[in-house]
C-alpha cells in the first residue's frame, strides 16, 4: 500500500489558548470603591493631610510655653541668633499703626546694657540697640476673675522707629481733666518698658482718657519721653529694673537692685535711674521676681521713695511678694496691678483684657492694667476709647487707692 503523500495527511488539531481566570476579589473591590460614600470619604482623608502639610510648611511647628500657653508670635530675642543676619538686626521693627517709621535719633544716654554673649557682634558699624530679655508678669489669683491666670509672657526688645529730631515747639498747656468722683469706680492704665520711641509715645499721648508711662532708664529716648509725658500732664513712673529668678541668665539692665544689695547701693541705684525720669510720680517694677520676695530689700525701697514723696506700684511679678509685708512694717503706701493686657498679641484679645479690667472696676471699685508698647496694644486702647464704660473713671495710677486704704466688698 502507497503512503500519503505530506499534505494529504491528516491535519492537526489546534490548542486553544488558555485564559487566566479574574481573581474574584478585584471586582468585588472594585465595586466598593466605587461607592459614593467611600470617594468622598476619600477625598476627605486626602484634603486633610495635605492642609495639614501645608499649615506646618507655611506657619512651622507651634511653640508654647513652659505653662501650656500658645506663643502666637516669637520676637527677635527669641529666634537662634545665628540663623540672623547682621544687616536683618541692624533693620527696625514695624513701627504702630498710622505711625510712619523713620530714620532714629540720636540717644541721649549714649551708655546702654551690653549685649548678650551668645549674640555675635555686628559688623556694621552703626550702634546696635541690645536686645532685652523677656519681663516676667504674673497675674495673682485671690478675688479675681479666671481670665486673670498665671501666664508668663515670653519676648524681646520693643523696638519702635522714632521720628527724626525737629525744632522745638511751644507746647499747648495739657487740658483739664475733672477730678473723678469719690464714689466712681476708677480704671487705670499703665504702659510698661517706655523709653525706646517718642513716637509710640506720642501715640498714646493722643487718646482720650489719661494712660500712665512707665520709662526704663537708660535707654535712647528716656528723657525725652519723660518730658513730653509732663508737657502733657500724664503721669510718668520709673520702670525699676529688678533682679528676676533666672538672673544672671535673665539681666534686668542697667541699674538693676538684686537680692543682697546694701541699703545705700539701693538708695544710690534709685537716685541715679530717677535722674533719667525728674519728672516720675512713683515707680514700678521692671522684672523682679525674686527681688520683689524680699521683704528686706523692698523696705528699703519703700522708705526711701517716701522721704521723695514718691508711691510704689507693685507690677506683681510673682505670687509671694514682699511688697505687703515690706509696706506694713514702714507704714508706707502701695498700688498693685489686678490685669496683664498683652500676654497674647492680638488686639482682640487685648480688648477683652481691657474690658475685663472694666468689669472689675466696676466690681471691686478700682482696678489696674499694666500693657506695653506693641502696636496691637496701642490699637486696643483706641478700641477701648470708642467703646469704654463712662461710669468707670479712667484716672492715673497715683489716683488709685493705696492697697492698705482700698476696701473690698
């Protein structure tokens, strides 16, 4: 038998290509993505990290203090110095607002606190303000409101631009003011660690109900803001440096008294500093937490500020001062602050401060409020002009009741 010829073979059968079977969990997966509910849930989880991402990229990581207060804004004392440069240091701060900064002026107390040693020097060749550490205030607890919590306010310098010198004018004799009833409920305002501007001074100058100033020695301007003050009739107190708790780490400045001191280094510190304010009333603490708990030391104070005819207004800078015994063993007079305005730098927050220290007044008979020189102070104040209490008396610190004297309900 012939054999087939090749293609008369039988043909093969052809293999049918294999197909992968789907997992069965993919689809089911699939459908639930695509749900409504799991998008949005989605792009809610995807929004929230990425503003997350963004608010630490734009404003970095929250600083709070040793107390768990918020710092909402770190001044230049604040930052590393060596992430500073020395053209950036040599620049002013923003000056207040409707104020226009201008070139400095020269200081009339050419001798100022040497700068910290941790700072490099500047290498222009200008004169470099120094810096000023923090100034501790703490706000007592017995008979006041929960607004007035123990807070430490951690800052800087206050350095304002002051406006170039100009010709002397002749200045208006200040207004007359009423004298405040005797049963009025009375609210006094004082303005701590003046000295650096003319300009924020004149400021405050400019409002309608009369604002205590409080001058550091020592500093560019303290002599021309001690005399502006008196041509207007405002009240002027030496803002006395006093040894803090963490000094030496913490320096006061210039004239400082510390814990220690004799009795006539104190006299002689206290006659030099008023020299550069003739024209102060009283004085108040600048610092002093641990210089203001020695009861000792604070006598001395007070008798020789009464052989001057002078009061003491106790910024309340820890919760065991010794201004009270010191002040019942001489039989001398005293004024203590009740409200810290500016512990937050928010104008806001400053205004309810203010408001609440009208809410004491009007409480208790009188209260006191110790703010600085920032430009969100000076804002509220204005705020507080337009919106103030007109049965509260807005008075000097020398119009409030000495402590000893004030009766509380």
């Amino acid at each position: 038998m012939r054999p087939l010829p090749h293609d008369m073979a039988a043909p093969k059968k052809k293999k049918k290509p294999r197909t992968k079977k789907k997992a069965a969990w993919w689809p089911k997966l699939q459908k639930k993505l695509s749900q409504p509910g799991i998008l949005l849930f989605a792009a809610g989880i995807t929004l929230g990290v990425t503003l997350v991402v963004a608010g630490i990229l734009v404003f970095g990581p929250q600083s709070r203090t040793p107390d768990g207060r918020l710092i909402l804004e770190r001044s230049h004392a604040d930052r590393p110095a060596a992430k500073i440069s020395p053209e950036r240091r040599e620049k002013p701060e923003k000056a207040p607002p409707a104020v226009r900064p201008l070139p400095a002026e020269p200081a009339d107390a050419p001798v100022l606190p040497a700068e910290p040693a941790d700072r490099p020097p500047s290498r222009s060749a200008a004169p470099q303000e120094p810096a000023m550490a923090y100034e501790e205030h703490f706000t007592g607890k017995r008979g006041l409101t929960p607004e007035m919590e123990v807070v430490r306010e951690y800052r800087g310098a206050v350095v304002v631009p002051a406006e170039p010198r100009q010709s002397p004018v002749p200045a208006a004799p200040p207004p007359e003011t009423p004298a405040p009833s005797p049963a009025a409920p009375r609210m006094a305002v004082v303005i701590d660690d003046l000295g650096d501007s003319v300009t924020f001074a004149r400021e405050l100058l400019k409002l309608d109900f009369p604002v205590t100033m409080a001058i550091l020695p020592f500093r560019p301007h303290s002599r021309e803001v001690d005399a502006l003050a008196a041509r207007d009739g405002a009240q002027v107190l030496l803002h006395q440096p006093m040894q803090p708790k963490g000094y030496p780490g913490v320096n006061p400045g210039r004239g400082a008294l510390t814990v220690g001191m004799p009795p006539e280094r104190i006299q002689a510190a206290l006659d030099e500093n008023l020299g550069q304010t003739p024209n102060a009333s009283g004085v108040n603490n600048h610092m002093g937490s641990r210089f203001t708990e020695d009861a000792s030391g604070m006598a001395v104070v007070l008798e020789h500020l009464a052989e001057k005819n002078l009061f003491f207004l106790d910024s309340l800078t820890t919760h065991h001062s010794g201004v009270p015994a010191a002040a019942a063993k001489t039989g001398s007079e005293y004024r203590r602050r009740y409200v810290f305005l500016d512990n937050t730098r928010d104008a806001r927050a400053i205004l309810r401060q203010l408001k609440t220290t009208e809410a004491l007044a009007l409480k208790t008979g009188q209260a006191l409020a110790i703010g600085h020189p920032y430009p969100e102070t000076l804002e509220a104040l204005r705020a507080f002009a337009a919106s103030r209490d007109k049965r509260v008396a807005m008075v000097r610190a020398g119009d409030m009741a000495p402590e000893h004297l004030h009766a509380r309900p």
